[in-house]
C-alpha cells in the first residue's frame, strides 16, 4: 500500500519520575472530520498513588491522574490521562486501567501521527528498566483499496503474565484488526525513534514469530518481573514492508519457582473469540481452564 501524503504528529506523555509504571497499549480510530480517537491502557504500582478495589471497579469511579497527553507536533490538543480501574491487584501492587481521548488535528499537508508516552520509571524488572516509552503511529490518508481511513489493530493481552521458572511457553498475542488486515508483531525497537525506552529486546531467552504473534519463552534466567515491548502493525498484505499503523504494547511476565512439574501447568479452554466492551461496562464471561495434570494420567 502507498499513500501520496504523510502527516506527523508526536504526543507525549510526562510522568513524576519514580518507579511506577506497568506497562500499557495505545491504539487509535478516526472519528469525524479530522479528529481521532486515542484509546489507551495503562498499569502502574498501585501504592504509587493509583489505588483500586472491587468497589472502584464495579462502580466505574474514574481515577484522576496528573499526566497529560500532550500534542507536540500536528495539532496543540492535550488531555488529562484519568481512566476507569478495571484490574487491580493488592498482593502485587498494581492498577490497570482505560480510557480514550479525541483530539482535532489541523488541516496538514500529510497525514502521518506518531503519539505515545514517556517518562521513568519502570517498576523494579529483572533486566531493563528505569525510563520507560510507547510509541504508536497513525495515518489518516483514505485508503486505496477502500477509500476509508484506517483504524489500527488492537490488542486485548491482559497486563499480566504468570510463568514457573524453569519451563518452556508458548504465548499467543491477543490481536484484532477491524479492517480485516493482516496483523504482525514485532519487537519494539530503539532505532525507530526509541519505541521502548529502557526495554527494549530485553527478554532473554525468547523468540518472537511475527507473523504469527506468537511469543515463545524458555523461563530459566531466573525469577521476577520481565517486561515486553512490542509493536503491532496492520498490512495490506503479508509481502507489504510499510504498515498502516503501529500500535505499542508493553505488558509484564512474572516467573516464579513453583513446586510442580511444567507438565501439570493449567490450560485455559478458550474458543479464541473477541468481546468487544466499552470502558465503564461490566461484562459477564465464564473463562474454563483445566488442569495440565490430567494429561499426565
């Protein structure tokens, strides 16, 4: 796919520094005219100041923050990052939340975006950390196959990942493209503007099939906290090298020691579908997983 004109815009994110930040994504949608629609989702330490319960969840209290996304190139648009709590934990000190934005962007020459976050610091990782950065791209040019504009895939990977030091994993990054595009991953990068800061390519051990999304892990560094930093991106088709966009996903592994064997690991039975939920909205959904030590029987 080729487009005739590009548009550059960066937004950023300042944070107080400290070690706080969880990790996060950040996709985008038009709206109307030239206005776009920036979704986000972000983690961080919840003693840090971002407490959350089952009360602040289920009541959809909007948690007010002192961030600001910030248009620096393009448009002069800014914004307060609050967002609804909609995971939390107290045994491991965090909050995760959502929100989105809109921002009117000016009349432009080209229409290329790249917005994200930026600030220090990560939490305490096993390798990596101190400063953190997300970077996503957007490009408002109608599109040549379907003379709309693009939306960017997005991803539903929970902030979390738990793995037992030891044994091997197979990930499958949670992906969605409304365009029906084909969907890729890659790791984030410092050399195109420096997507991930002081995470980048830092799980050892690993092996991304980007194709595929699909993250292979082998968890014998040793145990703690590992951040992924990844860029997903929608292409017309598998041979294109230029994406429509690329959306930035920072999640965490957690490896502990367990007194088990990596065969009786839990299995969640799952039929792979996608729910579509809106922030603020309670949604019912069994999730059935089984025990890894039936298949030792």
């Amino acid at each position: 796919m080729h487009f005739t004109t590009k548009f550059l815009f960066t937004c950023l994110l300042y944070l107080v520094e400290s070690s706080h930040f969880r990790g996060g994504t950040i996709s985008w949608k038009p709206t109307k005219n030239n206005q776009i629609e920036i979704n986000y989702r972000i983690a961080y330490r919840a003693s840090y100041g971002y407490w959350c319960d089952a009360n602040t969840v289920r009541n959809g209290i909007l948690q007010y923050s002192d961030e600001t996304i910030q248009c620096i190139e393009g448009c002069s648009d800014n914004s307060k990052m609050n967002f609804y709590c909609t995971d939390f934990s107290a045994t491991e000190d965090w909050t995760s939340g959502a929100n989105s934005v809109k921002f009117n962007l000016p009349s432009s020459s080209n229409n290329l975006y790249t917005f994200g976050v930026s600030s220090c610091c990560w939490i305490s990782l096993a390798e990596g950390g101190s400063d953190w950065r997300m970077r996503t791209t957007a490009n408002l040019t109608a599109r040549q196959d379907t003379g709309k504009i693009n939306s960017s895939p997005i991803s539903a990977m929970q902030p979390v990942v738990r793995f037992s030091y030891g044994c091997d994993y197979t990930l499958k990054i949670p992906v969605f493209d409304d365009d029906g595009d084909i969907v890729k991953c890659r790791w984030s990068t410092r050399t195109l503007n420096d997507e991930c800061g002081g995470v980048c390519e830092t799980l050892s051990g690993s092996y991304l099939n980007e194709s595929s999304c699909v993250l292979s892990y082998n968890a014998t560094e040793s145990t703690g906290w590992y951040a992924v930093a990844l860029q997903i991106e929608d292409f017309q088709m598998s041979s294109d090298t230029a994406p429509f966009s690329s959306v930035s996903l920072q999640f965490l592994i957690y490896v502990a020691s367990l007194n088990a064997p990596c065969a009786s690991r839990p299995v969640v039975i799952t039929d792979g579908s996608l729910h579509y939920i809106s922030v603020n909205k309670i949604f019912n959904e069994s999730i059935i997983a089984r025990s890894g030590a039936e298949k030792l029987r």
